[in-house]
C-alpha cells in the first residue's frame, strides 16, 4: 500500500469507529445497560475455570469482562468500536502482504458491518465477536512461524477451546493463504475440527449439537446466530478477493468503503429495535429511580407499549402526582400499571421494581428470583443479586442476605456497595443509614399471610393502605387499579380511604362519570366536585352524542378520564355493553338526562 492509500485506511477505520461509537452511545445506549445487568462478573478463580472449561470459554470469559463496563453506556459503547475495529483490521491482517491494497481493506470492514447487525439484537452475546477476533488473530498469528504447517495443524484444538466452533475461521483462513501447497494440511486441520466437538462432548455436560454450533453466542441455546456466521464468512472475504489486481488502487478503495460503510449504516439503523430500546431505557431510569427525567421524556413523547407505561406510572406515583395526572398520559388498561407476570428474564424485573416500592417485599423478591432462574443462558443478574440482598434484609433473613452480598463483593461496580451493606449489617446500623430499606420495612405487610393473585390486586392493595395508612402509594395504585378496569363502583367504595385537602383532579373526573351515569342531574353533587370538571363533562356529553371522531375527542378530551373510558382499554363492563349494543341505540352514551 501506498502512503496516501495508508492515510486513507486509517481516515476508514476511524470514521467507522466514531459511526460504531455514536450508533451505541447515542441511538442504543440502553441496550448497551441491557446486557450488563444480566449477568454477574466475579474475579474469583472459581469462576474463571467454570467459563473458561468449556469450548469457546476463555472468548465468553473475555466478552464477560467486556460487558460488565456496559455498566456505563459511553465506556460500553468505545469498547464496542473498538471490539468491531480490531475484527476489521484482523480480517485485513490475514490478507498476504504482497496483496494487500486500499479495496481490500475496504472488504474488511464487511465482518464488522455484520456484527454491528449482529448486536442490534439484544441476546447476542459480547464473547461472540471475541470469539471472531481471536480466530483470526490465531490465524495472523500462525503466518509467522518457520515451520508453519505444524504450529497450523497443533492450533486447532488450542483455537476450538478458546473460540468455539468459530474456530472454522482459523482453519478456512490457513486454507485460503496456503492454497494448493497445503491442500493435505488443510484436510487435516478440517479433520481435526471436525473431530474436536465429539471429544469435547466426552469432557464436557453439553450436547454434541451445542458443541457443534457454540455455547455462549448467543443467549438462547435453541437459536443458531446466523448473522454471527456471516460475519465470520465475511471475515475471509478480504483475503479471498485480494489477488484481483487493478491499476490504481485509491479511488476503487475509497469508493467500496463509501458503497459498504452508507450501507451498513442504512441496514444498522433499520435493524434498530426503537421499541426495545425505549422500555430498556424506561426500565433503566426505574432502575435508577429518575422519576423526574422518566416524566420529561414521556412529555416529550408519550410511551404506549404497557411495560413504559408501567414505569411512567410509577414515576408519577413516587412523584405524588398519579392522582392529578395519570390520564394526562396515554393509558393502555391495568396492563399499564401492573404487568401480568410472564415466565421471561425481562417482564418480571420491571414489575418486581413496582412491588418494591409498594412495600410488597415478597413479591418483589420472588420476581427478582423467578428473572434470575428465567435467564436463558443460565447467568446470573449482579441486578437480580442487589435486589434479593434487599429483600432479604428487609426480611430479616441475614444470612441469605450476606450469602448475594458476598458474590457482589466480587465485582467490579458493586463492590463498594456491598462492602458498605455488610459493614452496616455488622454494626447493626443497616436500618438507620439506608432509608430506603428502612421505608421497605416499615411500608411491607406483616400482618396477613395470603397467596398472591393478580385477579385480586385491589384487596391486596387494599390491605397494604389499611396495614399502614401513611403508604401513599398503595392508595394511588389501588384507586388506579380501580379506574383503570374501570370498576368505578369498586372505585367510589375506595373513596373514604382518601385523606386529602382537596380531591385530585383524575379521582373528581371518575366520580362525575359515575355520577352521570346514575343520576338525571347535578342536583346533589357534591361540594369536593369543581364546577369546572362539571362544565367541562357537560361539553364532553354533547361531543359524544354528537358522534364527533375519535380524533376530536382526543385533542378536546384526551386528558381525561371520560375519553379513557370510552376511546380506550376494553374492561368487561365494555365487553357486556356491546352485547346489549343492539337493544339500545342509546349505547355508549355516559348520560341522557337534561342539563
């Protein structure tokens, strides 16, 4: 190559790194807090042999310790640039040195557009592009030797233990550089890969297909990673196609780099997953309890997939202002406010984030276990740990507690945490210094053994604000419960529970539904009902009977709790009007007295 063709090589890589940088940091940030909180890094020897013992293991190792500085969406996000530019510059690297030129550097990049594709997805795994970028280093690395065919042929089973079955990229590569010369050492490293899985299998407990196809690329055993194997057959692209020779070299190159760097931003950018992404960043503001920040960035647009919604709830709860404003925002049915448990790694997080801020200690710590055991690939959560060394705590189960604490201890960004639990833990002080598991213990129930039901969420709600009356939050979410089934004679029994100066505006909205819906007039409302809310419902009768459109009725209404009730979540109160929908035409009116 060329001065200006080496110039131009590094201008390549460089742009793309800071694209890589700016993609993840920017656009993907909360898959990058995504795949750091599944999983449990500890510097213990134990746990380097138990990763590192299987096929592929030390690349899985080397990936985890990646991944655990996704703790910080920015360092996660260079690392990733430069995980993805050394794959690149290794694809270059195998290419022989006297083919070398700018279009074949160009080609190198096409391994790591893929694997940009590839960690789009949120279960693929770091230790697969290590895997990618080891086999080719091994293959770099074995060019070097004098007696080459030797140190080829004894690497095999070396770069099957540490890579994995992407291993196959070392010995395709050593194929591709040594050509027809090494045709019998090629068959023979072929035999010996092919071979490697099957003694493994006698080694190690894992089936022979998943010794086969990889252990840890990708988070579910079940699924082959195409993209991963693509990328790793684009890696041989470059030295396959470096023996085309051309007369110039600079202007073929930069422009195969611009054709394949505008595609693979084209393809990155569509692959994006925007609605993953959004609840990953709302379940990491909860995480990080940004109340504040969750309610900016859903009045900068409003979330409408129940898990954010969910988390906008319990912002607006922790924020005392779910009673005035929650149908200020979109609202999707009790979906919204409390998700049905589900037997994944990623609901149950969430939801058990809700429980804990209500004082349900036990269900909280329960979906804490229940995510940790859903994990597909067997991890453990250092999220999941925190939470359950909470739990236990506020339990009183110490020694459970000490048993989590002592494995975070382990780790690298929850060290000093857990250092600081335990010292407190043996002063007996835990309670006075952290007033957040001070406020789980005296908010939790004690009183009442019961088996949890979703189907009963209101009586245990319920039960929550008679144990402790001061527990505001079990009241916003009782009354919730209660509008948002739209169960509002559950919803007026409720009533007395609320000890306020003045009634919220959500909670008068309900009562002035019900109130048309039982009464011919407004002679006999009562004093806490604003004339203003009054008014307003008067306006919202005409438009309804009116048939105005959906449309209109949002802009003029969409804040309140009268166009939840008929634009919205279908309850079974619905479901039995449109049974009798036929019987009358005057269906779906909220009221058909005189004002």
């Amino acid at each position: 190559m060329s001065k200006s063709e080496k110039i131009a090589a590094v201008a390549m890589t460089a742009l793309w790194g800071v694209a890589v940088y700016c993609f993840f940091a920017f656009k993907y940030p909360y898959h990058i807090h995504f795949q750091e909180q599944y999983q449990l890094f500890e510097f213990t020897w134990d746990y380097f042999l138990s990763i590192s013992s299987v096929p592929g293991g030390l690349s899985d190792y080397l990936g985890r310790f990646l991944t655990q500085f996704f703790y910080y969406a920015p360092l996660g996000s260079v690392l990733m640039a430069l995980l993805l530019g050394v794959v690149q510059l290794l694809s270059f690297c195998i290419v022989c040195k006297d083919r070398r030129s700018l279009p074949a550097y160009a080609l190198s990049f096409l391994p790591s557009i893929a694997l940009a594709l590839f960690y789009c997805d949120e279960n693929a795994l770091g230790g697969a592009a290590v895997a990618i970028a080891l086999a080719l280093g091994a293959a770099a690395l074995s060019f070097l030797g004098r007696k080459r065919f030797v140190l080829e042929l004894v690497l095999v089973p070396i770069v099957y233990l540490i890579c994995g079955p992407i291993a196959l990229v070392y010995v395709l590569a050593v194929a591709i550089r040594e050509g027809r010369k090494g045709l019998p050492w090629t068959c023979g490293m072929l035999l010996l890969l092919a071979i490697s899985p099957y003694i493994a299998s006698l080694l190690v407990p894992y089936p022979l297909g998943r010794l086969y196809t990889g252990v840890h690329y990708y988070r579910y055993h079940n699924i082959v990673p195409g993209l991963l194997w693509i990328s790793a057959a684009l890696s041989l692209v470059p030295a396959l196609l470096s023996g085309v020779k051309l007369k110039k070299n600079l202007i073929p190159g930069i422009c195969t780099y611009v054709l394949l760097a505008g595609l693979g931003c084209f393809l990155v950018l569509r692959s994006a997953d925007n609605v993953k992404e959004e609840w990953m960043k709302y379940d990491f503001m909860v995480r990080m309890q940004m109340w504040n920040r969750i309610m900016y960035s859903a009045d900068h647009r409003n979330p409408d997939n129940p898990k954010t919604v969910s988390c906008l709830n319990l912002a607006l709860s922790k924020a005392n202002r779910m009673a005035d404003s929650q149908f200020e925002y979109y609202q999707n049915g009790p979906e919204g406010l409390i998700p049905e448990f589900r037997g994944d790694y990623t609901n149950p997080i969430a939801t058990g984030e809700i429980f804990w801020h209500l004082g349900m200690v036990n269900t909280a710590q329960r979906y804490a276990f229940e995510t940790q055991e859903a994990i597909p690939d067997f991890q453990k959560s250092a999220r999941c740990y925190k939470r359950l060394a909470e739990t236990n705590i506020v339990n009183g189960d110490w020694a459970v507690a000490r048993k989590y604490l002592k494995a975070l201890q382990n780790t690298l960004y929850y060290r000093k945490w857990a250092d600081e639990t335990l010292s407190l833990m043996d002063g007996n002080s835990i309670f006075e210094k952290r007033e957040d598991l001070r406020s789980a213990r005296d908010r939790r129930l004690r009183e009442h053994s019961f088996l949890f039901s979703d189907t009963e969420m209101d009586s245990m709600l319920g039960l929550l604000k008679v144990e402790h009356p001061e527990n505001r939050m079990a009241l916003d979410y009782l009354m919730a419960w209660c509008l948002l089934r739209k169960d509002l004679d559950r919803f007026v029994q409720c009533i007395p529970l609320i000890d306020a100066p003045s009634m919220p505006k959500a909670y008068q909205e309900a009562l002035l539904l019900r109130w048309v819906l039982t009464h011919s007039d407004f002679e006999g409302l009562p004093s806490y009902i604003s004339p203003v809310h009054a008014r307003r419902i008067s306006s919202f009768i005409s438009d309804f009977q009116a048939n105005k459109s959906s449309e209109y009725m949002q802009k003029n209404y969409g804040d309140t709790y009268w166009f939840y009730y008929y634009f919205r979540y279908r309850s079974l109160n619905d479901l039995a009007r449109d049974n009798e929908k036929n019987a009358s035409d005057t269906y779906g009116r909220p009221y058909s007295g005189g004002l």
